[in-house]
C-alpha cells in the first residue's frame, strides 16, 4: 500500500534545528535579539518600516483593529471566504464584521461590491489575500484612501506574494503575516505586524506585552528596572509575545524563503499541468500581474457538483491515505455567525458556490512528482465513480 501523503506537511532543516538549539543554550528565552531580527527581516521582505512579532496571525489583526481604535458600533468591510479569524479578530474590538461577495476567479473580495458596501458605520476594510493571492490589493487600498479609512492587510497566507511589483503586507496601513506550520514559512506558532506608521508599530509592541508604555524598555533588567516602568501598565494590554526560540526558527526559515516560495511554485505547477484539462475541475488562476505564494493547493469542482459529492470525494481520498480538506466553509454560515447576526444561506452566493465544491489537496514543499500524479489519479477515479453513481 502507498505511504500517507499528507495534506501538510513544515520544511525543516539542520540550519533550523542549530538556530532553536543555539537559542535554547543563551538562556534568553523571551524578549531577546531572536525577536528582532525576525522582525527586521520580515519587514524588510514587505518593505515596511517596522516588525511587530506576535503569537498568531489572529493576535496581530486584534491588535491592529485595537490600535486603530475600532470597536463597538463601528463595521469592518472583510470577506465572507477565509479562515474564521480574519472574521473573529473584528468581534473581539466589539465592531461587526460586513461581509461582501469574492470575485469567482482570485476568490479575493470583488472590489465593487467592497465600494458598494462603505456606509457611515464602515470603519476599516480588513482583506485577505486568499490562499496567497494578492490580486485587487491596490483597488482596495484607492477605495479606503478616497473613503479616509484604513485597510488592514490580512497577508496570512501571503508572505513573498507581490502584486504590480508591490509585496505582500505593503498595501494597508498595516499587513498581518502567520506562520501556523502549513504557512510558506513556520514558527510553530505565530505572527507579525507590518507597517509604515511608527505609532501604530509603538502601540502594537506595547498592547502585546501587557500594555506597558509606549517606548518603555522591552524586558526586566537584572534587579529590576530603576524607573519601574516593567511593571507600570497603562492599557489594558495582553501576553501576545512571540518567544526567542519561535522567532530563531523564523529567523533560519526566512533565510531559505526565496528557496521556498520557489519550492512551493513548483508543486503547484506540477498540479495545474496534470489537471488543468480535467473536465470537471477548476483549477487556480493567477492574475499575470501577480506572482502567488502558494499557501496550499485548491481546487473545484465543476458547478453542477453538490456539496455532499465533494464531500465524498474528500472521504475518498482520504481512505485512499491522501490528505485532503474543504478550504474554506463560509464563515456566514458558521453556527456562531448565524446566531449572532440571523446570517443565512443565499446572502453571498459566489462564496457559497466556491466553499460547496473546494477540494484543498496535498502541498508542501518536498511534494514529489509521483505524489502528485498518485494524488491526481486517486481524484480523477473519485469524480468517475460520483459521475457513474449520477446514471
């Protein structure tokens, strides 16, 4: 029987190991020289002035939705097609997420239904760059400059994307990269704020470090600190740290991302070729003025497909001992959302269609060409066989 190949899988290396082990053997385990120079090269990969690490993607977007004082009354303009957090990261300041309608090709928010969708509550639009495309990011920040509001980059699954020669993370007032081990690069857990704006960057480092002041020192000095400020707190604020030992795993990661992003290309180019001219799947597209990081590997069915014979499609691979997932339920539909805000089947039909038939399939980095082709032919047997069961 073929070996499991599974939906994901971390790309780690001896260069890795020795920078997590060098670390360990500082006995600087948090708050330490890991963390900036992490945040110096990720910063610099979106030509942004300032890094502010954290312990998730999702703590980032809270605390830049924070920073930029939304909350209560207020709405945010973000896509109905995403991982929940893009979505939970917006309740969490007490503001309501409005959601509109993807673009069926990028699957990114049509940007004409987001122009459509400012009103006098709109206080932010917070877009996703959908399994690492950054298409209509510049048409998105044009609508949030004409309208004097922020955009917030969610580039989670976008780290080394560019669009129109811009990177990834470079076109809000502030991008929010994740490193969770299925992302182009990993630190196990966590995540980094991007930005311009020194204020912002000010406020995010002290929100994550429990609200201790602007520009105070970032860790106790032995003894303590003589002005007490390490132990002043003038916000409430939260341990959203990202430890020494996280960020030197990021630090070694980001020096093989350009090897890397190359990696994943060419895994993905490897499955549009063998299933491109299959019938009954949409495979992905990517704008010419993009260059996609490839977050993982979506594909659809056709639109006469249901959602219940995508689903046994994916059961069928996954006793076949290949990997396989729905990328993404929409978020409106989430039992939590429905409850909350009466959201219901039918409000963003372009969404919905996409999110009934997504087939996410095996990718990461060392993904061989006889995988692809075992994975292929395992999907093309199991769309046959819902084919034949339709007679």
């Amino acid at each position: 029987m073929p070996s499991e190949i599974p939906l994901s899988k971390p790309d780690i290396t001896d260069l890795e190991v020795q920078m997590v082990v060098r670390t360990l053997r500082s006995g600087r385990l948090s708050i330490g020289p890991m963390v900036e120079q992490f945040e110096t090269l990720v910063a610099t990969r979106a030509q942004c002035r300032y890094g502010v690490a954290v312990n998730s993607g999702t703590s980032g977007l809270h605390l830049v939705l924070q920073s930029l004082n939304i909350g209560p009354g207020d709405e945010v303009i973000t896509t109905p097609f995403s991982f929940i957090a893009s979505s939970n990261c917006i309740l969490f300041v007490g503001a309501t997420p409005k959601f509109v309608d993807i673009c069926p090709r990028s699957l990114n928010m049509d940007p004409a239904r987001v122009q459509a969708a400012i009103g006098p509550k709109t206080k932010a639009i917070l877009a996703v760059e959908t399994f690492g495309n950054p298409c209509y990011m510049d048409q998105y920040g044009s609508i949030a400059a004409r309208h004097e509001i922020p955009l917030v980059e969610d580039c989670c699954e976008a780290l080394g994307a560019t669009f129109k020669g811009r990177p990834a993370g470079h076109f809000g007032r502030a991008g929010v990269f994740g490193f969770y081990p299925n992302k182009q690069i990993t630190t196990g857990e966590g995540g980094m704020i991007v930005t311009d704006d020194h204020r912002l960057a000010e406020m995010c480092r002290s929100l994550r470090n429990q609200g201790r002041p602007l520009g105070a020192p970032t860790g106790p000095t032995m003894g303590g600190s003589p002005t007490g400020s390490w132990l002043k707190h003038e916000r409430l604020g939260y341990n959203y740290r990202l430890p020494e030992m996280n960020a030197a795993l990021g630090v070694a990661q980001m020096k093989r991302l350009d090897e890397i992003i190359e990696k994943r290309h060419n895994v993905a180019l490897h499955y549009i070729r063998r299933l491109g001219g299959h019938p009954q799947l949409v495979v992905p597209t990517v704008d010419p003025e993009s260059i996609m990081s490839w977050f993982v590997f979506v594909v659809r069915l056709a639109p006469s497909y249901t959602a219940e014979e995508r689903d046994r499609v994916i059961s069928g691979l996954r006793r076949h001992e290949i990997g396989a997932s729905d990328y993404f339920p929409c978020i409106h539909l989430q039992p939590f959302y429905r409850e909350q805000f009466g959201l219901r089947e039918g409000m963003f039909p372009i969404a919905e269609s996409v999110s009934h038939r997504t087939i996410a399939l095996p990718f990461h980095n060392d993904l061989t060409a006889a995988e692809i082709d075992q994975v292929a032919q395992a999907l093309e047997l199991l769309i046959k066989q819902e084919n034949i069961s339709r007679v």
